[in-house]
C-alpha cells in the first residue's frame, strides 16, 4: 500500500507559535533550510522524515500529533454544510475543501459557524408565528451543538479533567475503592448521601447538602452519579477555568458543558487512563470484561474507549456513536477519519440500526466507506430501565468500531474473514453527501451527482446517479 504523504502546515505552524520561535531559529533547530521550512508550513510540501524525527527529539513532541488534527474532521463536516441546497449551484471539488482544512483551519470553522447560523434562522423562520416579536429570535447557535462541536474538536479529551480524575482514583499512586472514595470525599465536604425509592437519578440540594440517589438505578450509574457530585463540587475551580477557555456563546451552553466535564470526570475517575488502557490492552478491549472490572456499563466502557486519545500515551483511535430507535444521533465522537453526520441519523447499512432488532447480543460488522477506508464496527442495544413497573424504557443501540488495521488488538475480530474483499459492506456518513452510485438504501439523492429520471424505466430507486 503506497504511504499516504503528511501535510501537517498549521500544525508545524503552531508549534512553532507556541514554542516563541521564529521561521529562522525553528528551521535551524529542525535543521532544514528557511525556505523550505516555508513550504511546508504553507502546504507546498510534505513534512519529511527528518523533520519529524527532530521534532520528536528537538522539541519532545507526539508525533502522531502532526496527522490529528482538525482535518479530517473539517473536510467531512464542510462537505455536509455543502450539501445544504443552498449550495447546489456552487460545490467546490474535495480537494479545494481539503487545502481549506489544513491551510486556513479558522477560516473553515468560520464557515461552518455560519451555516450552522443559517440553519438555526431557517428553522426559526419555519416556525414564523413562534418566533415573531421575540426578542431572542437572532440567529444563535444551539448551545447543545455548540457544546457538542467544543468536545468534537478536542477529541473527546480533556487533559487537564482526566489528569484530576485520575489522580483522584489512583491517590499516591494506589488503586481506591471509588465508590467509597467518592462518599468520603462528599462527608468530607459536609455532602449527605441517601438512597431513596425515587424517579429521579439523582437530586442535591445545597442548602441542606443532602444529595439523594435513586436505589433503583444500577450500581454502575450510582457510582458514576457519585463522582459527578464531586466533580461539581471538589473540582470546580477546574471546571470553570476549563469553561473560561471555552467562551462559549450563552450561559447555557456554558451550563450544558460544565455538566459534560463533570461527567467527563466521573468517567475519567470510574475508569483511570493509566489503569484502564493496560487493561484494555491486556483483555484485548472486552467492553464486558472492563465493565466488570471497573463497576462500569458496556456504554460507560465504549464511551471510554473512544477517550484514550492522551499525547504520547494514545489508545486505539475508535468511533462511538449512540443511536435512538428513530435513529438520531444522540451521542457521537470519532478518533478515527470516520466522521459522523452533524445533522440527521446515521446510514442505515450500518449494524448499529440492526441492534434494535437483536437485543442483548454484541453485533459485529466489517464495513467499508466510499472513501475506502476498512473498519470493524461492534454493535449492541442499550436499555435504561426506571426501575418500576409501568415506567418507560429508554432505548438506545451504541457502536464503537477502528479501523481494520487494529483489528487484530480486539477480542471481537476473531474469526472475521479480514483478506476477503466481500467480506465489507459499503457503508456511508449520510445521503446528501454518499458517492455511491447504486445504493439500495439511498433515502434522497446526492448532492454532488446528476440525475437521470427516466419514466419508462425503474429500478431499486426511481433515477439513476451519474
């Protein structure tokens, strides 16, 4: 397989902002000429060998930092803004997309911050009656996309949370029994905890400092309840600091986060990077065999899984998505060049719609993107009791795949046929902006392709993509 050459300009750009050099002392510590240095942060050449083994040895840095950027990310996310009718007249090839990714990475976010303005005034105007004469009705983005887009792009890891989480789980270096740690460090902040015959998961009241936990809910979820309260509470100064650096739009998108970085340290403190990743590794990434040795569920675990992105100490890069049965994209991260759609539900090739259908079992799937890139995807359904009769059932199905060139490091690729060719199925990101031609599943026509409607004529669909 030929190697794919590694243009990395605005990241070389911004190691050497961050390090106070400039062009001619950086080229000099790399030692390559200035000129070419040049190049290379504009795009016009690929960064050499030796330019990454003297940043690796220079300056200390994760190399693997170089192809982690934003890009991939970008690329797919502009190409469904593109999608967008708007832009049926005026779509730019790829290629242009790609060099927008990686040599002006603000000016795509720009971009994508104003299609997603637009979106939000177009679903106000649809509404017109609702939103006339508020005075809110300004185009804003959604403080859930926006939270959601703030984890998306820093790879669903928080490093300075997940070091706190961390530190607090494996105090002087040891192993703790979390769930007691965390009632302690509650007591010790003067934190009352009571389990009560409730509906609601959790409830804290301040005034009083009682925090109140369902006992119908699992073990699992009333530990993790736990370590939220005290990230809430011991870790706030974290908490908002993070926050800060964020600045967010609304005051509720700054709500929204400060609940995802609390949750994001309970399960960084259920499940400690250091600990958790040898684990994994040793078990060949077994979500039930995790999940029993850290008091987690299978979600906690995959979801987990999908954070182990540390510098100089990463995990396999995995996808992880959870779906509803309408299938909405509930919760979505990728370390992987599979990208999810930002808007809408996911394809529905993919095995995690059929998980629905096969409660209980793990599903496991080999499949392939128009872009070529192979990945083994594993799927299960997940159900959230109330733990009462007549209560509703929250249902979800979660996937969490890699690419295939990790396979052999997960215990749920043995016995899959990885050399045969059909052995993939063809999967895609979302209708509007799929490249395959003859898919049987296609909901609405792809953007980038013409039609041919042929009235005498009719196949699995009713035009034929040219």
């Amino acid at each position: 397989m030929t190697s794919q050459k590694l243009y990395a300009g605005a990241k070389l750009r911004e190691v050497r902002t961050r390090l106070g050099n400039t062009q001619k002392d950086f080229a000099t510590k790399l030692g390559v000429s200035l000129p070419y240095l040049n190049q290379m942060e504009n795009n016009n050449r690929p960064v050499s060998t030796t330019v990454v083994l003297a940043l690796a040895q220079e300056f200390g840095l994760d190399v693997t930092e170089l192809s982690a950027g934003d890009s991939e990310r970008l690329v797919s996310d502009m190409r469904e803004a593109f999608a967008d009718p708007l832009f049926s007249d005026s779509l730019p090839p790829v290629a242009d997309l790609r060099l927008a990714a990686s040599n002006a990475p603000a000016f795509a976010h720009a971009f994508l911050e104003l299609h997603r303005s637009y979106r939000q005034m177009q679903e106000r105007l649809a509404s017109l009656d609702e939103a006339l004469g508020r005075e809110d009705a300004r185009a804003t983005p959604s403080p859930w996309e926006e939270v959601r887009d703030f984890f998306h792009y820093c790879d669903n890891y928080i490093d300075a949370v997940d070091r706190a989480a961390e530190n607090f789980a494996t105090k002087e270096g040891n192993a703790r029994n979390i769930r007691v740690a965390a009632t302690a460090t509650l007591g010790n902040s003067g934190v009352t905890v009571d389990f009560t015959d409730t509906d609601q998961i959790r409830h804290y009241d301040s005034e009083t400092g009682r925090l109140i936990l369902s006992r119908r809910a699992p073990h699992e979820t009333q530990t993790f309840q736990l370590l939220l309260q005290v990230a809430l509470i011991k870790q706030d100064p974290l908490l908002e600091a993070t926050l800060d650096l964020a600045r967010f739009h609304s005051a509720e998108a700054r709500a929204i986060a400060k609940i995802g970085l609390a949750n994001y340290f309970a399960g960084a403190a259920l499940m400690p990077y250091g600990p958790f990743q040898r684990v994994a590794r040793e078990c060949r990434h077994d979500l039930e065999v995790l999940a029993g040795h850290f008091g987690a569920s299978i979600e906690q675990v995959a979801h987990r899984l999908s954070t182990l992105q540390r510098p100089g100490a990463k995990g396999i890069p995995f996808f992880f998505v959870r779906v509803d049965q309408a299938g909405t994209i509930t919760k979505r991260h990728s370390a992987t060049r599979l990208q999810f759609a930002r808007f809408g539900g996911a394809c529905p090739l993919w095995n995690v719609h059929r998980a629905f259908e096969l409660p209980g079992q793990f599903l496991r799937q080999l499949a392939e993107t128009p872009d070529g890139v192979r990945y083994i995807s594993l799927a299960r359904d997940v159900t959230k009791p109330a733990g009462r009769f007549g209560a509703p059932l929250r249902r979800y199905a979660i996937a969490l795949g890699c690419e295939v060139r990790h396979a052999r490091d997960l215990v749920y690729a043995d016995g899959m046929d990885l050399d045969r060719e059909a052995a993939f199925e063809p999967i895609g990101i979302s209708c509007r902006i799929c490249e395959r031609t003859a898919c049987h599943q296609r909901a609405v026509p792809p953007l980038e392709r013409r039609l041919t409607v042929n009235p005498n004529l009719r196949g699995v669909l009713p035009y034929q993509v040219t």
